[in-house]
C-alpha cells in the first residue's frame, strides 16, 4: 500500500500551517519530527479526516482518501493527541464501545478486544475502571483502541506524552512490536521517541517538510560536524557567543565542562574531541531557533 501526500496546505485564517508537503509512505514507520506549532496535528487531523485541507490531496493507492470516505476509514487507527477517555468505562467497556462506534461485528469484538488488551499488556487490569489508570497505562489503551480494528495505517499523535522515561520505553518497544505490515505514522517533538523505531524520519518545521529521509542519512550529513569541547567553566560564555558554534549538551566534571557543539568546521583555540552525530544533533541543527 502507498499514501501520497501531494501539496498539501492548510491555513487557519491567515496562519498557514501546513505549506504544501509532499512525501510517499509504503509499509514502514515514519517519525514526524518538529517541535510544538510546527503543523503535526493539522497534518494527522487531515489524513484522519477530522479535519479539511484547503488544497492538495492524500492518495491511497491512487483513490483520494476524501473520496474512500469509509472505506479508508476503515483501514485507519488514530491515536489522538488528546486524550479522551471516559474514566467511568472499564479499559474492555471501553474498547467494546469503540468497536461499535466502528461498526465491528459484535463477534469479532469479543474476540480482538482481549487481543489488543494482551498485546498492550493490560489483560489484569480489562475489567478496572480507567480512572484507576496510571498515565502509561490510559497512553497503552489508546494505542489498543488505535489498533483495534487491524489498521493498515496507524496514526499516532505524540504518544508518550507525559509518560517518565521508562514508561516512553514500554510504549516505543509496544509500537515497535505492532507495527509489521503498516505504514504506522508517528508525530511527536521528542527525539528519542523516533530514533531507533523509525525507518524513516520527516522534520516538519513551520508547516514545512524540510528533511525526509533515514536517520542513518540524516547523522551522516553531520559527519566532522559535532565536536565535544573541553573547556573550564569561565570559557563557557565565550562558547555560547561563538555564531560559529551551535551549543548542545553541557556536562560538567569538577571544574571542567565538556560542551556538545555543532559547527562547519573543527572549531579552533579549543579542545575539541570529534563526536559521531546523532539525531539529537540534527534536530538541534534543523530547529536551531
Ligand atoms: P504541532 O502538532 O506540530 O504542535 P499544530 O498542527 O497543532 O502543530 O499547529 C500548527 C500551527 O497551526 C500552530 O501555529 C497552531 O497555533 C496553529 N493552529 C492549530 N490549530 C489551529 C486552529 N484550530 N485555529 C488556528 N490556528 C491553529
Ligand atoms: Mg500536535
């Protein structure tokens, strides 16, 4: 299956928050990665159909999503931004809900709904009361009712927000694990989320797709570019003045701070120790403001 995205725009009034983006998805995980504003949700919402765009088109396969209606519907799981849980449900009330809402057989419900609960791992918890839930826990349901009905397409808004580092882990590996077979589309402003799960990542700034590529390529490109300094502390100020110099992790030991920078060329009149880039060095270059 291929989703293309031609030219598509949005405007809210005279903010234009989606500027013509253009790319191709077949089966894989995509990272669209930007931070806060950048057009990620207006992007999600229209491919969910939530949302209309003002030009440009999403293809499935050819059809224009607008015009399947259903039937591409029927192949989408979404997991919003928001979350919107009813804290009265039980995590299968809830799910069971949602597959009528869908129109799912109630036969096959019955059968998916304890699937999708083992698969996210909240078997022990199906008949609990979901205001009872830890963050993590409302995050996974959402994800089991994104994936409820077998989606082709998985769409999942921020997914770990909120969620403490080791919980961000749980869920990734939980995405990593269902996402054979799809094209799962993940949105979030947090690097870690996409690093090693996406086979592909789009930087969306601004409402505009300004890298769509591996990560793998997008590292390379900063190859003899990241450098960690030695410098002492009072250095420090010099350093964050340098225009040649974009400054990223400090990490300090005693009185000697050791400062990630991303430059051009291997800076001068400091010790500088080459670093193998990575994607927190190509968001830090790409959203440099
Ligand atoms: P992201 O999900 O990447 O944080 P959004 O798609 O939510 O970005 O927002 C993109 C831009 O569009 C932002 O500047 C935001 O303020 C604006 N925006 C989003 N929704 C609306 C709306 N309903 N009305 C007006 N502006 C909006
Ligand atoms: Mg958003």
């Amino acid at each position: 299956m291929e989703l293309e995205i031609k030219s598509l725009v949005k405007t809210y009034g005279k903010k234009q928050a989606l500027k013509g983006i253009n790319a191709t998805l077949t089966e894989g995980v995509y990272g669209f990665l930007g931070p806060n504003g950048a057009g990620k949700s207006t992007f999600m919402n229209i491919l969910t159909g939530n949302l209309k765009a003002t030009s440009g088109q999403i293809l499935c396969d050819g059809k224009d999503i607008r015009e399947m209606g259903r039937e591409f519907r029927g192949i989408l799981g979404y997991m919003p931004q928001q979350q919107a849980l009813y804290p009265n449900f039980t995590a299968e009330g809830f799910l069971a809900y949602l597959a009528a809402l869908r129109d799912m057989k109630r036969s096959e419900a019955t059968e998916r709904i304890p699937q999708v609960l083992s698969e996210v791992g909240l078997s022990e918890v199906a008949g609990d009361k979901i205001k009872s839930f830890s963050g993590g826990m409302k995050q996974r349901l959402l994800i089991a009712q994104a994936v409820l009905a077998e989606p082709k397409v998985l769409v999942l808004d921020e997914p770990t927000a909120g969620l403490d580092p080791k919980q961000r882990i749980a869920i990734r590996n939980l995405i990593s694990q269902i996402s054979a077979g799809k094209i799962v589309i993940i949105a979030t402003h947090v690097v870690t989320d996409v690093e090693s799960a996406a086979n592909r990542i789009l930087l969306i700034r601004e409402g505009e797709m300004v890298a769509d590529s591996t990560r793998e390529e997008l590292c390379g490109a900063l190859a003899g570019k990241v450098f960690e300094l030695r410098i002492p502390q009072e250095k420090l100020k010099v350093v964050e003045a340098d225009p040649s110099l974009l400054v990223g992790n400090i990490s300090r030991e005693r009185e000697t701070l050791f400062v990630r920078v991303i430059c051009e060329n291997e800076p001068e009149g400091y010790e500088a120790a080459p670093v193998r880039p990575g994607l927190e060095d190509v968001y830090l270059s790409c959203f440099r403001e």
